[in-house]
C-alpha cells in the first residue's frame, strides 16, 4: 500500500508535468495562427494588441513553468497541496493499520512494553516516511522536468533553481507531517487505516468548511495556518479540495504557524497517548 | 493452563506480558510485580502468543532479527534451526502455512533463551509431526531446568509434557494437581471429573 502511495505521487507529479509541457505548443499554434490572422487584416489594432497581451503572458508563465528547477517547485508545492498531504495521510494510515491487521503490536509489546516508546517509534518513522515521500515527488518532478524539456527542445535549466526547490520543501513538508501525524494516531487509537484516513480526512474537511472563516478559530486552524505555508485557496470548500494557488508566499516560516500547526501534533500525539496506555492488545479473550 | 472457551486463559496471560491491565488483584511475572515492573521482567521471558503477527512481505530472517534487535545473525539463524526453518529462512512469512507460523512464533519467544517461557494455544493447527516436535522442544528445554507455561484444550499433549496442571474457569483458578499425583487416573478424566465441568 505504502509503495502504491508513492507510486501514485510519482505518477500525478510526472502527469502534471506532461499536461504543462502540451500547453505550451498549444499556446505557440494559437499565437502563431492568429497572427496569420491579424496579417490578413481581419482583426483591429486594439484586438491584436489585447491577444498579443493576454497571450504573450501565457506563454512567458508557461515557459517559466518549463524550467525543470521550476518543476520541482511546482511538485513541492503539490506535496504540500490536499492531494500530497492525502498521500502522506494514506501512507501512515496504510503502513500503522497493517501492523494491527497482522497483530504486530501485541508482538512488540511483548518485548518492549514501555508503550509511550512503540508509540514514539512509530511517530518518527512517519515522520520520516513524510520527508521521503516529499522529497521523492520533488525529485520526481525535477526529473520529469528535465526528460520533458530535452524531449521538447526546450533550454535545460542552469540548476540556480535547484537551492529555491530545497527551501521550498519544509513549507510542503509541514502540512503533509501535520495531517499524516494525526491520521497515524487515528489509526492507533481505532486500530484501523480506515479511521486514521477517516481522523485526518475529516479534520481537513471541518476545518476547511467550519472553523476557518470563523473569528478565533481562524487563528488557531491548521488550514488557516497552513495557508502561511503554500498558498491556500480562501474559500473554504476549495480550500478543502486544493490547497495552493500561485505558489509559494513571501518571505520565511513564521514560528507561529510552525507553533500552531506543531501545537495540534502535540494534542493528537498526547491523546494517543492517553489511549494507548489503557488499550487492551492481542485477541480478545479465551 | 487448562480450561473450557471463556475461562479467562488468554486474559491471564495477556495481564502477565502486559497486554491487558488488570481491573484488580495482583500479578507477578518471575517475581516482579506486573504492569509496573515489566520492563525487569520481560527480558527473561519468551511469550508465543496464541495468534502470533509478523510482517508478511519481510523474510523470517527480517522478522526475527526485528524482534531481536541485539542479537547476532549466527543467534537468529540459531533460533531457527531450533524449529527447523532455517531453510526457509529468507522465504517470505506470507508463503508459510499455518503450522510454520507458529514454529517462527516459537522460535521468536525462544531467541533470548528466555528463563520462563509462555504459550498460549501453541498445539492450534499443528500436523502430527509438528506436535512432536514442539513437544520434544519443550520437554528439552524443561529437561534444562527452564519453565515452560502453557495454555492449551490439547490435554493429552498437555499429559505427555507438563509437571503440573491448573484449571482456570471464569477468571479464578479452580483445581490443580501435580501430575504425579493422578495416579492411574488419565488428566481428561481428572478434568471432567471436576465440579461443574461437563
């Protein structure tokens, strides 16, 4: 499952990639024919200054897009996006529900009873399966970006922009740890993938729709707070759906997102921990 | 351990390795008082639970090695050869049947070369040759001055294998005997001839 998961990311990031690169001869032809147009005379002055203006824009965006730097950009931001963090929250939710499933914890805990540690070792794994997979879909694009660009002729980039991407990973990396966090302590607590996607899922869902626009909730939402991070659709339903917008906000990580977004990790964990502590393991009785 | 579905075999022995906590009453394991002290305790203590979970992908090897974190390859490689899997030792858990389980079950509790050694249910879908082996694995290690608790319905493999024997129902034990003390008489028939057994 967890190998799906990142198969699923690599094959998303390298879609968007290809779906990016088809845009731009598309929007080369368009400027192309209607220039062919505009020499017939067909069109006035104030129609082709309004193309060229409106055209030249899209594709100067496209062609910056194409820089495979840029690229990896775009897929760090989309590992901070819903869908990224959805794949970290599949991931932890996949990997701690099996060992339930297969009975694993009564094995450890017959080994290594302090439960507070077992419960530790599984938050650093996750933790670290977070920045693998962030760094795998970054490295994904990158790549994508440059077999696309020597496939499309397009100028390979000089690498400068490799350094942005790295700076940009921590604000994918945080929401994705965040949510992944919580759906491992649901899958702890209900022993059960399905409620830890369930926890995480519907925690993005009522924050996204419920708490965001509302007052002092804002201030203490992850969504709210994830949005310093990447850039976060306002509208609460879209917020739900796609996290960024244009790309990455000006400017460093502010402690006070990191504090928030660290404090709900905190709380989760702490419940897990109250939890686990009282939680009968093994099969049930004979 | 022996007693009918429900007599509380399994819950007892999950309040001793700290699976279960006990809503009241007192519980030693080796003499350390449990839940508080089991980290003393664990240590010198082998547990073959009744339905044991390994990692189906990883090789037994890996799976042995991630429950002996310390011990040295040639260790690993040891514990299974004691129940005759080392050929299979690279093989992946989830080819293994039934009974292969259980031997890689037994041969995780016994990789410490534990003083006290506890197993519930360790005879359940075991083939003939299988129950012999594991019998004569036990009877060795009892033969070496180590314990051996098991809790098992198998009472003629319990008769062929065990010092002494104890009847739990609901929760309270309720007889036991050394067997030397049976005389003439089979422990089936000492089992059923116990009040309100039938």
């Amino acid at each position: 499952m967890v190998l799906v998961v990142v198969l699923a990311g690599i094959g998303l990031v390298v879609a968007q990639a290809i779906s990016n690169y088809e845009l731009l001869p598309a929007a080369q032809t368009r400027f192309a024919d209607y220039d062919h147009l505009l020499q017939g005379g067909s069109i006035t002055a104030d129609q082709h200054e309004q193309f060229v203006a409106a055209n030249t824009t899209e594709i100067e965006r496209l062609e910056a897009t194409l820089d495979p730097a840029a690229y990896g950009g775009l897929s760090a931001r989309f590992a901070g996006s819903a869908v990224g963090v959805l794949l970290a929250v599949f991931m932890a939710a996949a990997f701690v529900g099996a060992e339930f499933r297969w009975g694993y914890w009564s094995m450890l805990l017959v080994r290594e009873p302090r439960r507070h540690r077992l419960l530790a070792s599984k938050l650093v794994t996750i933790a670290m399966a977070t920045i693998v997979l962030a760094t795998i879909l970054v490295a994904a694009g990158y790549v994508a970006g440059l077999i696309l660009a020597a496939l499309h002729d397009v100028p390979a980039a000089s690498g400068s922009g490799f350094g942005a991407v790295m700076a940009a990973l921590p604000r994918a990396w945080i929401p994705a740890l965040l949510y992944a966090v919580i759906a491992t302590v649901g899958s702890i607590v209900a022993r059960s993938s399905l409620a830890g996607v369930g926890t995480a899922g519907g925690l993005i869902m009522a924050d996204g729709l419920l708490l965001s626009d509302i007052g002092v909730f804002g201030n203490v939402s992850p969504v709210h707070r994830v949005a310093n991070l990447v850039e976060v659709s306002q509208s609460p339903v879209r917020s739900v759906i796609w996290f960024p917008g244009g790309g990455f906000p000006a400017g460093g990580i502010a402690a006070a997102d990191v504090a928030v977004l660290f404090g709900w990790a905190a709380v989760a964990v702490l419940g897990a921990v109250l939890v686990v502590r009282r939680t009968e393991y093994g099969r049930q009785s004979d | 351990m022996v007693g009918p579905n429900g007599a509380g075999k399994t819950t007892l022995i999950k309040t001793l390795v700290g699976l279960a906590r006990a809503d009241e009453g007192e519980a030693h394991l080796l003499g350390y008082p449990v839940p508080h002290t089991l980290v003393q305790a664990l240590p010198r203590v082998g547990v073959m639970l009744d339905v044991p979970g390994f990692y189906p992908r990883l090789s037994l090897r890996s799976n042995l090695r991630m429950l002996a974190e310390g011990l040295s390859p040639g260790e690993v490689d040891g514990a299974l050869n004691t129940v005759g899997l080392l050929e299979r030792a690279g093989s992946k858990v989830r080819t293994l049947s039934h009974g292969m389980r259980q031997r890689l079950a037994c041969a995780a509790a016994l990789i410490r070369d534990p003083a006290l050694l506890i197993m519930d249910e360790p005879f359940n879908g075991l083939d003939p040759p299988t129950v012999r082996d594991l019998r004569q694995l036990l009877a060795e290690r009892g033969a070496r001055g180590k314990t051996v608790f098991i809790s098992s319905h198998q009472l003629e493999e319990l008769e062929k294998l065990c010092s002494h024997v104890a009847a739990i129902q609901r929760g309270r034990v309720v007889a036991a005997i050394a067997l030397s003390e049976l005389g003439g008489t089979s422990l089936e028939d000492w089992f059923f001839g116990l009040e309100g057994w039938h």
